[in-house]
C-alpha cells in the first residue's frame, strides 16, 4: 500500500473516531464500495458515521481490476463463534495437561477437606483459582490474552499501537491517557475471553490487516493474540488502577513495560512484580525508550533491570532456561519491536499460556496455603504418649492404690484363714480398743469431694499433655482442631471413670483361695490343738488328776504355741507373691479400663482429626507439585 492511500485510509479512522454512534449497516455500506477512491471512502464514512463509536470498517481499495481487502483498526463483531480466518479454532472446551488436572483436582479436594477446619479467607484465594480454572477451560484455549501494562509515561499505549498495526489507544502528553481497558484480537472467537475481562463491545479493535498477507497486523504468527492495553498502574485514578489489578489476574501473559526513568519504580517491584515473581514464564519486561539512551546506557540500563528482576526472586529466561522476557526496544522508532513480535509468534504458536498461567496461580495459592498445611516436624500422636496418657488415667483413677488394697486384702484374708486364733483375737480386741477408722461427722463426704477434685485435674491434665503431644508441629488451624476435638472428648470422661474404678476396682467378696491353703488351715489347727492337748494335760497334772509328769505336756503345750507362729509366718510368706499378683492383675484391669474408656472419648477423636490433616496434606503435596517435608 502506498503512503497516500495509508493517509487516505487513516483519515478514515479518524473520521469514524470523532463521528460518534451511527449505524453500522452503514459502515458495511461503506466497505463495500469497491474501486471507490480514499476521498470519497472518507465522506461516505463521515456521512454515514459509526452506530457505536467502534472504528469498525472495511474498505475495499480497487488496483488494476484486483480487490484487496483493508481491516483497520476494525471493531470485533462476532459473538464468540470463530470466523473464516480462524473456524479451525474451537470457542472453547480446550483441555489443560495431565499434571496440571491432577493437581486442580488435588486443590478442588484439599479445599472441601478444609472447609470445616479453616477460615473462608484462608481458603479464598485457591477457591478463585479453581473457578477461574473452570472458567477458562469453558473458552478458547486456541487465544492467548496478552495484556500491556506500565506506569504512567513508559509508553506501553504506543506500544500496543505500534503491534496493532494502527492508532488504536490515544497517545499523548495527558496523563491518564488511557483510562479503561482497549482490547485488540487478531483473529474472531475471543468475544467470551473479552466479556470474561470485562471489556465493553466499543472497546474492542482489530489489527491493521491487509487481506491475509502477512502485514503488520495479518502476521499469521499472531493469529490468537488477544492484546490488552492497561490503564496505568500507578495511576491518580483509584479506579484505573483497580481495572489493572482485576485484569492482570485474568490475563494468560502480561507485558510490562517500563521505560528509563521507572523502571527501578518501588511501586512496580513491591506491588506487582515481586508478588508475580512465579509467573515468570508468562511474564515480558521491556524496556522501552531506549531511542532516549545514548551509547551504551541502553545496555547499562537493562543489566540493572535484570539484576531487579533478579532480585524480585524472578526467574530470567536465558541460556534456554524457563524464565521472564526481558528486551529493550523503542516502540515510537520501531528499533526492537520485530524482535517482541517474534517472541510473541513463538509464545503464540505454543497455544500453552492459558495453562502456564493457571499452574503459575495454583503455586501461588499452594504457597500461600502452605502455613496452614505444612508442620514443622513430624506430626502425630506417638506410642509414647498414648502409653503416658493411658498411665495418667490409670493414675487419676487410682489404679494403683486399688491394687495395693487388693493386695492386701489378700493378705488380710490370708491372715485370717491361716493365722493362730490367739493372735486374731487379740487383733480383734485391738481394734475395738482403739478404733481409728472413727471419722467425725462430715469429714467422709469432705474427703470424698477433695478426691474428686483431684481425680479431675489428674484426668484434665492427662488431656492436655496429650493434646500438647498430638499437635506438637502441626500448622495452627489443625492444632487448634485436635485440641478441640480432645476437649470434647474429656467432657464426661472423670465421671466414666468414677463409674469403672466402682465396676472394676477391687472385687467384692473374699479374694480366691490357693491350693495350699487347706494344708496350712489343718497344720495351723493341729497346732492349736497340741496347745489344748498339751494344756488340759498339764491342768489334770496340777489338779491332781493325773500323774505328775510336767515335761511331756509342757513340750506340747510348747510346740503347739511355737508351731502355730511358725505356721502363720510360713503363710505369710508363701502369701507374698499371690497376694502381688492379685494385686497387679487388679490395678491391670483397673488401667486397661482407664485406657479403653480414654481411648474412646480422647484418642480416637484425635486420631481422627490427625488422619484428617494427614489426608489434607497429601493433597497439598500434590498441589504444590514438590516433596513437603
């Protein structure tokens, strides 16, 4: 196209620009006027106007009996469903890669896993994630939308205009220049993707094409680029700089540009690019203006800004390495842009941004959510604490003293059976002497609530040590919910165990009998009897009635009264070990109860919680796609 019929067809869009609303019937009147000459193809636009304000038109400039179509800056006319340039695309349903699936679904389950357990806030940026994941699925993934952003001045409307092909976002000394969003598509079946962005019908262009040559905007390389001009981000205008944070979180790619002067802008770093440090791969850093640079400053300039970047913990795409994008070029002399315009076929063609993007949000929201999922150590509830928690209760119920009493009715009950009757009954008399079980009238009930109380902070105790031991390195939210789930489980719980110390404490009735017990009654009465024997004996001797012979029956009566000691000694030893094990297999029992009854109401709600956070975790592994120590 010569340059006459470039000003010529300017002139055009411009005068379809200032006309305002008109009827685009009458534009599509306008476009197919062929052979018509610039002149007039100007005063039939002007005459016939624009019925929305969109430079939308399509002249037909007639050489040599040939016909060649010119779109400039044309608006996007079609609803979503792709055109003849581009009907091999389909609108939507495009599929994400097999790990990237995994891992959405992954985070779709951690979070119905974590609703009950943490704050819709903490869950909120990954539950924004996986709407926006389903909500770029449903369109094309054939289009890459590619947005422009910068500071005020860096040029990036220039840019975006010098891609274009054509004047499309107003340029100028007037800060803010652009105020809204101004999309640009290459090719049709966007108009979802736009809609999802946000960006009004009037507000979307189409490149300088040339039938379907390989012009500044027919590039075929382009074909799916959807091109965003962003207000600028540090704009005066609190709602320029709200319509930038709202699209770059939908965006697939984003060019930052930056010119001389902001490009080490604290703003841009702490605000957009430290926090975007992850999404490196579709991140493009230019450096604009460099025609203002003498000599080597360019070269000086764009060290420093990679070493920023460096320093934002972004990762540079060189050396073949995955990375940023960073390039200097001058959008207003066109020194560089063929270089971006390669970079952006390639990115293009890949047809992988949308993805790239998505999985570059899902580490993001895995590193956000990491606090809450990842423990400091190994966390769970050890054999050793449930052992020192099962002890605890055996102590708080008093197993222990139960079995020291069982044993010693046990030998108590030995005594008895196998004991002089000389000695029991002195025992007896002792007793009834002096009789220390007396207590005064309320001391029993007294005692009885000091013992309560003391068995229920032994058991509150016992909760909370195993509580500190079951969430010791867990995230906060997951501790907090096993605490929880074990001061639940405690309510009731002394009381229960009241109920077993009574049911299986100490057994009523006498304790079992060894075999050797009848052995040693006989024995302890044969000695018995030699003291009768021996003591009737030696009564008839004194009294006359039988012969006076001191020695035999004193021998007996002697034998009788040493034997039966003996005897009782005897038992009292032999009784030793089972009167212990009795005992022992009292407290057992005791213990095991104690256990089992805390077991129930304590550990296994623990248990549970910690199965839980267990599950949760390895989903978050697979989320975050690395090794979670």
């Amino acid at each position: 196209m010569k340059v006459a019929e470039v000003a010529e067809v300017d002139e055009v869009v411009r005068a379809g620009v200032a006309e305002g609303d008109g009827a685009r019937a009458d534009a599509a009147e306008v476009g197919r006027a062929s052979g018509a000459s610039g002149a007039s193809r100007a005063a039939e636009a002007k005459s016939g106007g624009w019925d929305d304000g969109l430079i939308a038109r399509r002249a037909v400039a007639g050489r040599g009996g040939a016909e060649a179509d010119v779109l400039i800056g044309e608006a996007w006319l079609g609803e979503g469903e792709p055109g003849e340039e581009f009907g091999d695309v389909p609108p939507g349903g495009g599929e994400y890669g097999d790990e990237l699936r995994v891992r959405l679904d992954a985070l779709r389950e951690l979070v119905g896993l974590s609703r009950a357990r943490l704050e819709g806030e903490t869950l909120h940026e990954a539950g924004r994630v996986l709407d926006e994941a389903v909500a770029r699925r449903r369109l094309s993934t054939q289009h890459t939308v590619v947005a422009i952003a910068g500071a005020t001045g860096s040029g990036k409307s220039t840019l975006f205009n010098s891609l274009a092909g054509v004047r499309i976002s107003e340029t100028g000394l007037k800060r803010p220049t652009t105020s809204a969003p101004i999309a640009c598509s290459w090719t049709d079946g966007a108009a979802g993707l736009l809609d999802r962005l946000g960006i009004p019908g009037r507000l979307r262009r189409r490149p300088f094409q040339v039938g379907t040559g390989a012009g500044a905007g027919g590039d075929e390389g382009l074909r799916g680029l959807v091109l965003v001009d962003l207000p600028d981000h540090d704009s005066a205008v609190v709602a320029h700089r709200e319509q930038v944070d709202r699209v770059l979180a939908l965006v697939d790619a984003v060019i930052w540009v930056v010119d001389p002067e902001k490009y080490a802008d604290a703003a841009l770093h702490e605000r957009y690019l430290r926090p975007l440090a992850g999404h490196a791969e579709v991140t493009f850093v230019v450096l604009n203006q460099i025609d203002r640079l003498p000599g080597e400053a360019a070269d000086l300039v764009l060290d420093d800004l990679r070493r920023l970047l460096d320093e934002d913990g972004m990762a540079l795409g060189e050396y073949g390495e995955p990375g940023a994008t960073v390039l200097a070029l001058s959008a207003l002399t066109g020194d560089g842009t063929e270089e971006l315009r390669e970079l952006l076929r390639t990115f293009i063609t890949e047809r992988g941004a949308a993805g790239r993007r998505l999985a570059a949000d899902v580490d993001a929201a895995a590193a956000r959510l990491r606090p809450v999922y990842v423990a400091e150590g190994r966390a769970g509830l050890g054999e050793r604490a449930r052992e020192e928690f099962a002890d605890r209760l055996g102590d708080a119920v008093g197993a222990a003293a139960a079995g020291e009493a069982a044993e010693r009715e046990w030998r108590r009950h030995a005594g008895r059976a196998c004991g002089t009757p000389w000695l029991r009954l002195w025992r007896w008399y002792d007793a009834r002497r002096t009789p220390s079980g007396i207590m005064l009238p309320g001391e029993d009930l007294d005692r009885s609530k000091d013992l309560e109380v003391t068995a229920r902070q032994r058991v509150e105790q016992a909760v909370r040590t195993v509580a500190d031991a079951a969430t010791s390195g867990l995230p906060a939210p997951w501790a907090q919910a096993v605490r929880e789930s074990a001061v639940r489980g405690a309510d009731g719980l002394p009381q229960e165990l009241d109920a077993l110390a009574v049911s299986a404490g100490v057994p009523r009735g006498n304790p079992p009998r060894p075999a050797w017990w009848p052995v040693a009654v006989l024995a302890q009465a044969a000695m018995t009897m030699l003291q009768i024997v021996g003591g009737l004996w030696l009564l008839g001797q004194v009294l006359g009635v039988m012969e006076a012979d001191l020695l035999p029956p004193f021998l007996l009566m002697l034998a009788g009264v040493v034997g039966g000691p003996v005897v009782e000694w005897g038992c009292w030893a032999a009784a030793r070990g089972p009167a212990r094990r009795y005992g022992q297999d009292v407290e057992r029992r005791l213990r095991e109860a104690a256990a089992g009854c805390g077991r129930a109401k304590v550990l296994d709600p623990v248990a549970a919680e910690l199965l839980r956070y267990r599950e949760v975790r390895e989903r978050y592994v697979t989320v975050a796609g690395t090794t979670v120590r």
